[in-house]
C-alpha cells in the first residue's frame, strides 16, 4: 500500500483527510481512536489533518514508523504540543525531557530494569497476587476486574518502587487516573486550558498531583534520613544510589522519575491484565491451554522468576493482548526541524502520530488481526514481517524501559490468576477500547469470579 504521490515538481506530497479541522476537533475530542482509523481508512499508511492549527501526521506502516522513532529520532522529537500536556504532571522525567538530560536520564536508570535486575520483584507479585486470588469466593460472584487490576498494580507497583504496601491504594490510583485523563485532554484540544486557569478540572488535577507528588517526597525524605545499610531494595533506593555516586539526578529529578514510573507502570500493568483477563475468559481454549501448560510444570507450587521461560504460552498470551490492545496505542512526536518522512516534506512543529493499534490491525501484517490467536507469537518474527511492526512499547531512544519490567509481572499475575480463579465475562457487549494515554476498557471490566 501507498499512500504518497508525487507531483510534477518531483516532490511528494502526503494524502489530506477531507474533514474538516472543526471536525476533526470534535471527533479527536470525543474518539481520538476513531479520528485517526477514520483518517488512515481515508488516506492510506500516512495522512495528514488539521486540529485548530496544528498539522497533524498520522503514519501507519511499519519502515515510517522506524524513520520517526529510530532513524530520525532526533528531528522528531517530544515537542511543545505534547510537553505542555506532560510536563505540568511529570516535570523532567525520562518520559518528558529532551537531549542531553533525557540521554544522561536513560543511561542512568535502563540498567534497573535489565532482567537480571527485575527478578528481584518476581516474588512479591506472585505473593500480592496470591493474596487477592485468597479473597475470591466459593460461589461466582461479579466485580470490575479493571478496578480489581487497579488495586493490585497499585499495591505491587508500590512495593517495586518505594517498599511499601499503600493502604490508600485505590485513592492513589484514582489520583493517577485523573492525571492522565488531565494529560489526554491536553493532547486532544487544538488550544487546551493551562492547568493554572482555575476550572473545575485544573482543580480536580492539581488535587491528584498534590495527592501522588505528597506520598512520594513523603517517602523519599524519610528515606534520605536513613542510614544506607538501612535502605530497602527498590527504585527509590536504586535512583538515590545513583544521585550520590554517579548524579546527574537532583532531588527534584529523583522525584520526577518516580513520579514518572509510578503512573506508567501502575496504569499500564494493570490494562494489560484487565484485557488479558478478559481475552482468556472470552476464549476457553486458550485458558484450558494455559492451565495444561501450567500444571505441567508447576504441578501445586507457585510460580517463580525460574518458570517463565518453561510458561511460553502464557507469554505469547501476553504478548497477543499488547497486539490487540497496545499500552502506547499512539506515538506522539514532533518536528523539532524542517525534515522529510518517506520521501515528504514535515515542516517544523508539525506533530507526527505513530499508530501501533492501527500498525497492529493491518492483515498484510498480522493476517485475520481481530482473532486473539497467541500462537502468533510462538516463532520470533513477531509475524513474519518487520520488527516495527509490533510496537506496543514504542521503539527507539525513547521506547519503554519498563517493557521487560511488564512483561514479566503480566505472566506472573496472569499464571496465578488463571491457575486460581474461573473466569466468565460478565458485559453484555465486548469492551470498548477508550485511550486514555493508556488503552483501557471504557466504563469498566465486569466479569464473574469464582475460586478453583
């Protein structure tokens, strides 16, 4: 498919969608999703819109997305549209900064979530995620698994970065998720409302912010006060280590990274479960695949860091749900110079959108891409075709340094989870994907539980 023509003058030109820019305002704000398959339905791997007056680029092909994130990654940049939506909420994190800092930021912190790293926190989740399968009943029962997921990420997410068990988890969460709804309405207006203009919205996310940014300084200078020896194994303890031996981290920095960490890994672990969960309830084969799997090599005892590599369904499960449901549904950088992008002129400033859930859905990539069919993954081609085209944590400089982290906390709750519960979908239609930075199930994830 192709979607750039070339005109007389010899220079290529990007395929515009016929809506019109009130419009695409209107419909960006209500279904950013829908906006941008309409725009790629309409125009090809690559179409161009209007949103108020920012050009917007919407690419769909796996060698444009290598161009914007891998090979050009320093003319496409985070840039001001997205940072004055991310940096009132996460200040300099690893997510917003730029260029020297940002590189300085990852070299300090990708080395905490190596895999001979991250084994350290396998036992803690398979012991938080025994102990909600315990609260299950005898007799089927419904909850919102999307909150069930919330709470239990919350709890694990806060073990893993600052050692502690947060009584006020579902708070905190509910703190978290308002940010990022802050964040996604900053993202979709063509001119949002700074968050210092005082509307019920500014309130209600500065609220959350003081909630999220108040526990953890609260917790980080406790933790400073401590002798080192007395130091728990976590995040918190891994970046103060490297604030006082190697920098370049200040206290504010460190709060910004664990800021950063605590909503992208608590928001996106638990989306990842609730969809994986509801993937497996609404296809027994593939649970009664699982459980063989797992008795197999488990027989009674729980699972450990030592039994992934033996649990490879679980993992293609895993990896079949980032497919169909990509935590970064959409990339977004900007033209941080005049640059070309296959072949086409991007004038600077224009923002570029990498779609993986899109990129995901193409059958020339993934043939029948609705059907949930892990054994996609039992080969390493991830389908046959380009490595960009499976990019549910991005790719490049700036791809998720928690991917590993996700992956290997997703098979550890989802194998005690499937071993330990009856699952059965309890919504009268199929979930609605609602992006919300993260993809999650709109209104919720109802399903009926009952202990094995």
């Amino acid at each position: 498919m192709t979607s750039l023509r070339r005109p007389v003058d010899g220079t290529r030109v990007i395929p515009a969608s016929r809506t019109s820019a009130l419009s695409a305002a209107r419909t960006m704000r209500a279904d950013p999703l829908a906006h941008l398959g309409a725009v790629l339905a309409e125009c090809g791997e690559i179409g161009r819109f209007a949103l108020g007056p920012q050009r917007i680029v919407v690419v769909n092909s796996p060698g444009l997305a290598r161009e914007v994130l891998v090979e050009r990654h320093r003319e496409f940049g985070k840039g001001r549209y997205q940072l004055r939506a991310l940096r009132p909420l996460l200040g300099d994190g690893l997510l917003t900064s730029e260029g020297g800092l940002h590189d300085a930021e990852r070299r300090a912190i990708a080395p905490l979530f190596h895999n001979r790293r991250i084994r350290r926190w396998a036992e803690l989740v398979v012991d938080r995620t025994s102990a909600w399968t315990a609260t299950i009943g005898d007799q089927m029962h419904e909850q919102d698994v999307l909150r069930a997921m919330y709470a239990l990420s919350m709890l694990i997410i806060g073990e893993v970065l600052l050692s502690e068990q947060i009584s006020h988890a579902e708070l905190l969460g509910q703190a978290v998720t308002t940010a990022f709804e802050w964040e996604m309405y900053a993202l979709t207006r063509p001119v949002p409302l700074p968050l210092w203009v005082p509307t019920s919205r500014s309130r209600r996310t500065k609220k959350a912010l003081t909630l999220i940014r108040r526990h953890i300084t609260e917790v980080a200078d406790a933790r400073r006060e401590k002798p080192r020896a007395e130091w728990p194994d976590d995040v918190l303890s891994d970046l103060l280590m490297i604030q006082r031996d190697i920098g370049p981290l200040s206290d504010k920095l460190v709060h910004d990274e664990l800021l950063t960490l605590f909503g992208a890994s608590q928001e996106t672990l638990a989306d990842t479960l609730a969809w994986a969960l509801y993937l497996v309830a609404t296809h027994p084969d593939v649970m009664a695949r699982m459980r063989r799997e797992i008795a197999a090599v488990l027989d009674d005892r729980p699972v450990a860091f030592e039994d992934l590599a033996a649990l490879p369904f679980s993992l293609h499960v895993i990896r079949e749900t980032l497919r169909i449901y990509p935590p970064a549904a959409v990339v977004l950088r900007s033209a941080t110079v005049d640059a070309t992008l296959g072949g086409a002129l991007i004038r600077r400033g224009t923002i570029v959108m990498v779609c993986p859930y899109f990129l995901h859905r193409n059958p020339e990539l993934f043939p029948e891409p609705e059907q949930f069919d892990p054994d996609r993954f039992t080969s390493h081609t991830l389908g046959g075709h380009d490595t960009y085209a499976y990019l549910p944590f991005g790719a490049g400089p700036r791809a998720c340094i928690g991917a590993s982290l996700t992956h290997m906390m997703a098979q550890l709750v989802l194998v005690t989870i499937v071993r330990s519960v009856e699952l059965r979908y309890a919504g009268e239609k199929p979930p609605r994907p609602e992006l919300v930075i993260n993809l999650r199930p709109q209104g919720g994830l109802p399903m009926q539980l009952q202990r094995r």
